[in-house]
C-alpha cells in the first residue's frame, strides 16, 4: 500500500507514547486482503495487533474500486479468504478491548452524558471512547442527569464493548 514505515517503527513510536502518556488509549484501522497479501503478512499483521494491545481497533476487507490501481493488480485475494483474516482480526480485537475494559472496572471516570434509556438508564462516553465507533457507557442514575455535561461515573461491569457504570453522588461523601 506504499506506506513508507513499517512495523517496527511504528512499536518504536507506541511504546515511547506508552511511556510517556498515562492513561493513553490507542485505536487504529487495519485492512485485510489487499492484494498479493501473503499468509505471512497476515501473520505479521496479526502478531502485530496481538502485541500493540490496542484499546480499540477498526477492520475491514478491500474492496476494489473501479478505475483503482488496486482493482488491476495481480493476486486479488479470494472473498472468503479475506472474510476469514477479518474475522481472525476482529476476533482477537474482541479479547484485547474485553481485558482492557474490565480492568477499568472499579475506576472512577467523568462521563459526558449522551442520552437517556429509560428513568434511570443513561448513555455516555468516557474519554477512551470514541463516538460511533466505540463502546459506549451505561450509567445507572436514580437522579436526572443532564445531556451533554460531564458527570463522576464508578465502572462497575462490562456488557460486549461498552462500561456498565453508576453515579457517584459527590454530595453524600
């Protein structure tokens, strides 16, 4: 894809974020099947992603474009071979978000408030989420909360990718 680094200098510049940013959360995309995508690169990539421990990772297959460079070149990559690389993908993703999330149970974080579910259901994001794309917070609240305003949140389970959280009521302590 002429991508002009490869991946060892991308370990070099995330493990010195790492280091040096408490707290970060990394997301990335990946594409699968590109072609002439070797066993091996797949491998590669996958051990990559295995390691880089991304808190949030995106993925999906190539699709060629009519009047692309991409769609002429030689070696396209059998559908349901890529199909099965972005399941194996998406898959390991699934366990490296589910590990991340459940050590964040017990933290205290600010929600900013999304929307509401029901009486006392509401939706938010926590700064290690993105709209859209992420997982979204589920916040437990016998008082009204306010759409669009930060609120003190205990994380307390995990449901698939989203946080499962209740208000902490700041005046009672």
């Amino acid at each position: 894809m002429n991508r002009k680094h490869d991946y060892q200098h991308l370990e070099r510049l995330i493990n010195k974020l790492k280091q040096r940013i408490e707290g970060l959360v990394l997301r990335t995309t990946v594409m699968l099947g590109f072609p002439g995508e070797t066993e091996e690169e797949f491998e590669e990539l996958y051990h990559y992603v295995e390691k880089g421990e991304f808190d949030w990772l995106g993925a999906f297959s190539f699709t060629p474009e009519e009047g692309t460079v991409a769609a002429s070149l030689p070696d396209q990559i059998d559908e349901d071979l890529k199909n099965y690389r972005l399941n194996a993908i998406l898959e390991l993703q699934k366990k490296i978000t589910r590990r991340k999330n459940i050590a964040r149970i017990g933290s205290k974080e600010k929600i900013l408030v999304s929307g509401q579910l029901s009486s006392h259901l509401y939706t938010g994001r926590g700064y290690f989420q993105a709209p859209e794309v992420d997982g979204i917070t589920l916040i437990k609240s016998s008082k009204k909360l306010p759409r669009g305003e930060f609120v003190p949140v205990r994380l307390a389970g995990v449901r698939k990718y989203d946080m499962i959280g209740e208000l902490i009521d700041e005046s009672a302590q």
